[in-house]
C-alpha cells in the first residue's frame, strides 16, 4: 500500500480513470522460462481509483479498498461489486479473522490502527494506539494460527524519517512491538509454519525477516532479500504453497517471485499496463486465481496459476 503523496488521486478520481482495457492488450504474460502462470494477466475490474488491500472470504467474495474514498468494496464471485463498508478513514490492508470478522489496517487523521467489522457491517476499533501514543497508520496484516494479528505502521515514515514499526496483537490484547525504526515497513506475510514474519521495507527497498521461536518469542530484524532498482520498492505480498512469495514491486509493471531459501529472485510476472502494482492475494475456487491491484490504472488485474496459494488462516478451506 504505497502513499506517494496521497497521489494527486483524490482531485483526479473518475475523471483520470482509463477507458477498459481488455485481456488482449494487457501483454501481461510471465518471462518465457516460467511454468508457474497458467494464462495471461487479465483485467478483472477497473473504475477504482486507489484500489488495494485484497483479500477473499470463505464465501469467495472479493475485498478491496479504495482508499481514496474511504471505502471497501466487496466484488462477488459473479463479477458485482457494491460497497461493503466506509470508514470515513484511510483503509489500506485487510484480513479475515476465522470467525468472518473483516479486520481492516486504517491511516485515517483519527483511525490510526486496527478496525473490526462483522459480517453485518458493525465496526469496531481493536487497537488504535500503543503505550499512549497513536500509531503513525498501519498499513497491512495477516493472522497466524493461533489468532494473533502481525501488522505493520509506516505510515509518515520514509528514509529520513524512520519511524515505522512492526507490531503483534495476541488474542488476550497484549499488544507488542516487533521492531521500530523503519523506513515505511509495508507489506507483511508469515510464513507457512508461523516460524518467520517477512516485511517489506519500501524506503530501503529490501525484505525483513523475523524468526519466531515456538514459544513466540520473535527475533532479531535480518535483511532477508533486496529488490531491484527499477521501482518504488515491495509493497504487498503472498506466499503460495510451495513457499515461494509473491512481491508487489510498486512502479515496476512486475511481481517478484522469491525463493524460501535465503530470499533469492527466482521469477517475475510482468503485469503491463498495471504499473503502480501494490498487493496480491490468492483465490478463487481452487485458490489458484492471484488478484493484483494496480493504482496506474485504477484496476485490479488476475492470473491464473499452476500453484495454490498458502492457506492462511482466515476461515477458508484449503
């Protein structure tokens, strides 16, 4: 979920929006030597102007923010899509909790944390500031097994400017900071085991690691892997469930594919006309379906995949 500026996207809204761009002209195909897509990149909706943040539930409805708007949409498994909820903030990430709570990562100027909505739309805030001070905006979250929710709070941080963090919700509220100092720490995925947290630094454009011992306890920040030079660096992300993770490289018109063993490259998935890529999420019947948001278009794109994605722990059936 990358903040260039609040873009100019609030004055541009509808009328920048493009006209449809159709599957043909998306030449979104993977590098020649890949076998993991199945198809082409395709538009799966467009006419959103900062849509991010996507995520399915158990239903195999669609979630996304528009954020400039405020609002979350769901897009249901037939292609119609209404207005879920508006937090009159800034929704960024968001989560399915098991029980079908949506939790929702808000930057708004007074939601600067985590909200809850239950399936019939009752909003809660869950967390909102940590040891009397309100976070800087979270950005993204994911839940491991055990239902504690990891998410990231970046927003107003940059490289001169480094005061993101990372931070852990446990089920009985005990709220913890993972670490602090970063430059826009964004997205944010765990692995398969629960035995690291991976974050993506966008203002150092590299990827965190975090060890997370059986007992919990997490570790030392460790550089995991760094992205090119060619964007604006990784912004959301998924594993698929063979470990490798899926990196939205915002600016680049690509998604990173990196390897579990020491973070190396191994893949690319070219994503034109999307430019601006800034999340993944995997779905669909048989959660081979990758859904990307791209704010260069105002759309959210999809590709059918050879591999799954990892199941998380959202209340689906994997």
């Amino acid at each position: 979920m990358r903040r260039s500026a609040l873009l100019t996207a609030s004055a541009c809204a509808a009328r920048c929006l493009p006209p449809p761009i159709s599957a043909a002209q998306t030449g979104g195909t993977p590098s020649p030597e890949s076998s993991r897509t199945a198809g082409a990149v395709e538009l799966l909706i467009a006419g959103y102007d900062s849509p991010e943040g996507p995520a399915f539930d158990r239903d195999g409805n669609l979630f996304f923010v528009n954020w400039t708007a405020s609002s979350i949409v769901k897009m249901a498994p037939d292609g119609t899509s209404t207005e879920f909820f508006n937090t009159g903030g800034v929704p960024a990430g968001l989560a399915f909790h098991p029980d079908g709570s949506l939790y929702v990562a808000d930057e708004g100027d007074d939601l600067h944390g985590i909200l809850k909505i239950t399936p019939d739309a009752q909003m809660t805030i869950v967390v909102n500031e940590f040891q009397g001070q309100p976070f800087n905006g979270a950005n993204d979250l994911v839940f491991d097994k055990n239902g504690a929710l990891y998410f990231t709070d970046p927003w107003g941080s940059d490289p001169s400017n480094p005061i993101g963090g990372v931070y852990r919700l446990l089920p009985d509220g005990t709220l913890e900071q993972i670490d602090t100092g970063l430059a826009f720490p964004n997205g944010i995925e765990l692995t398969a085991d629960g035995s690291a947290v991976i974050v993506g630094e966008t203002g150092q454009n590299r990827l965190l690691r975090y060890s997370v011992a059986a007992d919990g306890t997490v570790g030392e920040r460790e550089v995991w892997a760094r992205l090119d030079n060619n964007g604006g660096g990784p912004d959301g992300m998924a594993f698929d469930d063979n470990g490798d993770l899926y990196v939205a490289h915002y600016g680049a018109a690509h998604i990173d594919v990196f390897g579990p063993d020491g973070g190396k490259k191994i893949d690319e998935i070219v994503t034109l006309p999307a430019f601006e890529v800034t999340n993944v999420a995997f779905g669909g019947p048989d959660n081979k379906t990758l859904v990307i948001t791209d704010v260069t278009t105002h759309s959210l794109y999809k590709v059918e995949m050879n591999v799954a994605g990892q199941p998380l722990h959202d209340g689906r059936v994997s």
